[in-house]
C-alpha cells in the first residue's frame, strides 16, 4: 500500500524535524489492583512491547465500544463475523480465542465457543486498557498464545468527581440513527471508596455509503436489521485501611439486543437456503468479584487475591425468511445459553533482601458451566417443541513461577513457567429425531483432559531515563473450546475430543524511547504457530476438526508522537504483519497487510481541539459468505475522520465530529459493508 508508506514518511518526518513543547494530559484514576502485571518501565513508556490505551485516547477519538478504541494501538485490527453480528479483535493476527480478554485481570471467557462480541462491551467506566503482545506474563493465566487484553476499571480519586455524557449520532443524510448517555460518579474518603458507572445506547440503524451496490437483500440505503440496544452498569466500592493494604468488590451488569443484518450481496438460488435469519433477543452479562492486595513488607512483596462468579444468558432466534414472522422449518429455533463460571486466583510477589531478584507465584481455578436448551420442529411444519436443558462443565487450572533478576538497577531480566491443565467434566448433547414425543434423545460425549506447559523469558535494558531496549521469547499455549472439539456445526462436522492446545513460539524485539522530543516506538516481531486447529476435509460434505496447521507470522510496528508546537500536537503508528501457512491448507483470513492511523490535535484558542484523524487498512484474505469454498483478496480501505471539541465552561465540553468522512464504501467481512458517512455531537460535563 503506497498511500500508507507515504502518509507515514510524510508524517514522520514532520514529527522529527519540528520543535517541540511539553505537555500534560490529564486522565482518569487508575489503581494497580485492577492492572494485570505490569515490568519496571520508564515513565510513559511501555513493557515488552505493550500498548495502553487511557481513557483520555478513547474520548478523544469518540471510541465508545472496545472494538473501535482497540484500533488505536498498532498492531491491532478487528473483523467482522458477519453472520453473528459480532466483532473479533486481532493482535498481530492472534484473534480473540488466542488473545484472552480480562476485566480488572478477571478472564472474560465463555465456556462453549469463547465467542466474545467486543461491540458489546461500553468503555466509559475504564482508566485505561492494557494490551499485551506477545509477551505476557504467565502469571496472569492461562491461554495467552499472542497477548491478551485488561481492561482496566476507573477509580475515583477526589472526595466527589463526576462526569457525564449526552450523545446523538445522524446518518449521511441528517436522519437520526443512535444516540448515547453515559455517568461516572464516586467519592474517595479517607479509607474507603464508593462509584458507579454507567452507560446506555441505542441505534435503530445505520446507513450505508451512497456508492454500495445493492444485492439480493439489502437495497440501497439503511442497512437492514442493524439496530441494537446495550446498557451496562459498573459499580464498585473499595476500602484502604492503610498504605499497605486494599481491598475493592465490584458489579458489573451488561444486557443487550441486537438485530443481525443479513448478506448484503448477490446470493445465488442455490444458495438461498443457506441464508441466516438472526436476531438476539439477549445478549446478558454479569459479574461480580472481590480484589485485594496487602504488603508483606517493606520491600514491596505482596499478596494479591482474586475471586469472581459470572454470569453469561443468552438468546439467539432463527426465522424462515427475512420478514422474521415465523419458524416454520429446522433451519428457524429459539436458542438459549445460560452460562456460569466461578474462579479464583493467588498471586504471590516476594522481593529478596538486596532486591536483585523477585520471585512470583501464582495460582489460578475456573470452574465453568454451559446450559442450553433450543426450541424447534425437527421437520417442516411438524411440532414445535422445546429440547431438555443440556450441560456441559469443566475446570481450568494453572500454577506459574517466574522470577524477575535486576543485575542492575537499569536491567530487568524475566524467566518464568506454568503448567495449565483442563478437566472436562462432562458434556451432554440433544439428538433431534422423529416428529412426535420425545423427539429425540440425549448423550455424553467422551471427554478427554488437556494439559500444557509453557515458558517465558525476556530481557530489558533502560539505557536512559527515557529509553529502553527489550528481548523477549514466550512459548504458549490454548485450549481448544467445546465448540471445537464436539460442535457438529449442522452436521458437516464430526466431533473430536482429542483436540490438543495450539501453541505459538513468540519472539519480539523493540525500542521505546523519546529523541529530540519525540516519543519514538519501534518492535518487530516473529511467531510460529504449531499444531494449530483447522478444518480437515473427510468428504465433500464432511469435516473434522484437526492439530494438523503451522503457521509463520512476523512483522513490525512503528510509532511517533510529538507536541509539535504549543497548539498543535501529532501521532502516527504504522504496522506491517506477514502471515504465511506452512501446512494445514487454510487461509490466512481477516487481518490486513498493512495498518495506518495518524492523528493532528491544533488547538488555534486554547477552548478549542479540532482533531482530524486517518485509518487507512491494506488489503486482507476474505471468505466469500454465500460460497466458503472461495477466498479473495480484498477489504482495504482509508476513512479519514474529524472532530472538534470546544471548552464553553470551565466543566462543560460540546463536541462535534464525522467519521468516514469521504462515505467510503468498504468491507472488512465479505458481504456485510460498513456505515457511511456519520455525523455525531456530545455535550460533556465534569462536576
């Protein structure tokens, strides 16, 4: 992609060459409690090639949702599953079941496929979100093959604090389309703690680009059955007894619906059939988890506990056709997953008198439970009926060491292991059958255990207060998922409870430093990808899931910052990924060769920030929606946005802004094209 080289040398070479001024930025609380484990870094930098994302990036771009404010690390892309309506984030092309997601280092998991719609999840009530890539600890858990994600939750600092949002979005022509709220208030006392955030949307559409061309379903216009509704509430109360000692519980409550649009391109006769009629009638979240954290001693060592229950319902509905008025047919049902899951984790961090060296243990369980029932006809127009509730539970367990040596007080050098093992409890499955009672029957499928090493080694140098080189190399592993291993996928699959972990052999090098006043980010990366999971045909109708794929991933980041002049402040990231498979015969789908985002802040009066920012993808491999026997090369695109953001009161802001400006026609997923033009104001209070 020319345009991305020549928009970052362009860039870059402005950041280099002007002169610059210092600048401060104020961001939301944050608390060590929630962070998963951080290294010794200089300030402002990042450790082993990570990427935070403050609370100050996400409002300044309007990144409302995790999906959209993950975009602006480098390195990092998201698809689209268009058949579910749901968002997948890759990190360096590791998808979300290899880059496990974490609230306050709590793993957000789902026990049957892990499928987790990161649309789904507001960002109003974080500090900030901690993305690790390649290198993460393994003292966090299990399952991190190429990173992993935190999102941390917001403290309040001051004894009353609050902020508050009004929002409305306009489609290309003026109409309206969705509109946002969103509260954070708490109060910090002496030793004790109390807040609550919230946040609520609702769309009723979006609207493509006046250049989309129509298909069999979708017209020209609003995009059919895009409408949904979220709201989530995050509460949370903490005591500090003194300044060794914290204790935090926090609620969080998620419930949703969404519609799910249908294929918006051609769809032969052949394979009308085969078109999804979806809705969500729920998509439910909750959690609720106890943190603490106590000093041992007057080196630094502490204990650090975790305990959590989780709650996952949801609902998904099936029709015949796209009026959603009626499930007459097998393909129509009503399906329901109630899930839960209770977990703990230790974590143990000891500095050695001298402080050369400290020494981390930690222990993680999660017990999780799948339940789920389906309504339905086994053959057209025969009886509905409701199947028995089938259940499926395992548990997950991990142990690690790791040991992080300080020959000096510039060197950092990290060794550690865990073993991770899964036992699979039971799993049981509805057989639909005939056309009167019982309509079927129910068995267990066998089960097999899983168990899995992994190791950890990297090295960190801070050359100078603002510098500092890493080293590091991660072997890892994951689990295969339920769905992996018994989903018969409309029966074109077969089951497979021998599926072994994938694993990923991860290297990384990389700078971070500031020169001649500009923060300066540079990592290059390699990673082998081994005994990965993939479809292997048995017959023409006929799959089974195997550990036969090996795959080579590798590439670089780069990324600049720079307060240009007192007025005027920039960013640039640019990341190139190469991903190649050696055996398995699958297509590397989803992630794009090449990734730009550039920003400029002027400010002309200091009340006023006008911010144009651009996104500009290459190309990537899709899978055709209507044929997944054909793949292609496409989904490049560049989207230029802009908002300005005016200081009326000393505590109130007004926002206006558009993203894709130019109402680019694109797609990230083949058959389900992406918003034109949008229009968007905020009104902002602080009090």
């Amino acid at each position: 992609m020319r345009l991305i080289r020549y928009a970052f040398t362009a860039l870059a070479g402005t950041l280099m060459l002007m002169s610059a001024e210092s600048a401060l930025a104020a961001d939301a609380g944050a608390s060590d409690l929630e962070e998963i484990t951080v290294y010794s870094q200089h300030a402002g930098g990042s450790a082993v090639g990570g990427t935070t994302i403050t609370q100050g990036d996400i409002q300044q771009f309007n990144r409302d949702t995790l999906d959209s404010a993950v975009l602006l690390a480098s390195g990092a892309s998201v698809s689209s599953v268009g058949a579910r309506n749901e968002t997948n984030v890759w990190i360096r092309g590791f998808d979300r079941w290899r880059v496990p997601l974490y609230q306050d280092g709590i793993p957000i998991y789902l026990p049957v496929d892990d499928r987790i719609d990161f649309g789904r999840f507001s960002t109003v009530d974080l500090s900030e979100i901690q993305i690790s890539k390649g290198f993460a600890s393994v003292i966090d858990g299990p399952g991190a093959m190429g990173g992993s994600i935190n999102l941390v939750s917001r403290v309040v600092e001051k004894p009353l604090e609050g902020e508050a949002r009004l929002g409305m979005v306009l489609d290309s022509t003026g109409s309206y389309q969705s509109w946002s709220s969103d509260l954070f208030v708490g109060s910090r006392q002496a030793s004790w703690f109390v807040q609550g955030a919230g946040s609520f949307t609702g769309q009723n559409h979006y609207r493509l680009s006046d250049d989309f061309t129509p298909g069999t379903f979708q017209g020209p216009g609003d995009r059919l059955d895009s409408q949904h509704q979220d709201y989530k509430i995050n509460l949370k109360a903490g005591y500090t007894p003194n300044s060794s000692a914290e204790y935090a519980i926090n609620f969080i409550d998620q419930v949703g619906y969404k519609g799910n649009p249908v294929v918006d391109s051609t769809v032969p006769k052949s394979a009308l059939n085969q078109v999804k009629y979806w809705t969500w009638p729920a998509w439910d979240k909750k959690s609720y988890y106890w943190l603490s954290k106590n000093e041992i001693d007057d080196r630094g060592s502490y204990v650090k506990t975790r305990i959590y229950y989780d709650r996952f319902f949801n609902q998904l509905d099936s029709f015949d056709s796209i009026a959603y008025d009626t499930q007459n047919t097998p393909k129509s049902f009503n399906s329901t997953y109630d899930d839960r899951a209770a977990g703990t984790s230790v974590e143990l961090s000891e500095t050695l008198p001298g402080g050369m060296d400290t020494i981390r243990i930690a222990g993680h369980y999660r017990w999780d439970q799948h339940n789920e029932t389906e309504g339905t006809r086994n053959a057209p127009f025969a009886t509905y009926y409701s199947q028995p509730w089938e259940t499926a539970e395992e548990t997950t367990s991990s142990a690690a060491l790791e040991n992080i040596y300080h020959p000096s007080t510039a060197w950092d050098v990290i060794a550690g292991m865990s073993y991770d093992y899964r036992h699979l409890i039971g799993d049981d499955q509805w057989v639909g059958s005939g056309v009167k009672s019982p309509f079927g029957y129910s068995f267990s499928y066998p089960v097999s255990n899983k168990h899995a090493w992994n190791g950890e080694l990297a090295a960190v140098y801070r050359y100078s207060a603002d510098g500092s080189v890493h080293l590091s190399y991660a072997d890892r592993s994951r689990f295969p998922t339920l769905f992996e291993m018994y989903s018969t996928r409309f029966g074109t699959f077969i089951n497979n409870p021998g599926l072994q972990p994938e694993r990923s052999h991860y290297a990384q090098v990389g700078v971070d430093d500031s020169l001649y006043g500009t923060h300066l980010v540079v990592n290059a990366f390699f990673a082998r990808v081994v005994d990965a999971i993939v479809a292997v045909p048995l017959s023409p109708t006929l799959s089974e899931s195997e550990n036969v794929g090996v795959e080579r991933r590798y590439g670089y980041e780069l990324e600049l910052s720079r307060q240009v002049v007192s007025s005027l402040r920039a960013g640039v990231n640019f990341s190139d990924l190469v991903r190649v498979t050696v055996a398995g015969g699958t297509v590397a789908t989803d992630t794009p060769n090449q990734k730009f985002f550039g920003f400029v802040e002027w400010r002309p009066i200091q009340q006023l920030a006008i911010t144009p920012s651009l996104d500009i993808e290459g190309k990537r491999w899709l899978q055709s929606a209507v044929d997944n026997t054909v793949y292609y090369r496409g989904g490049s695109y560049s989207m230029l946005n802009v908002k300005a953001a005016y200081q009326f009161l000393s505590d109130a802001m007004f926002e206006l802004g558009t993203t894709n400006l130019g109402d680019r026609n694109y797609v990230v997923e083949d058959g389900y094209h992406a918003p034109g033009r949008q229009y968007f104001a905020n009104l902002r209070f602080k009090f």
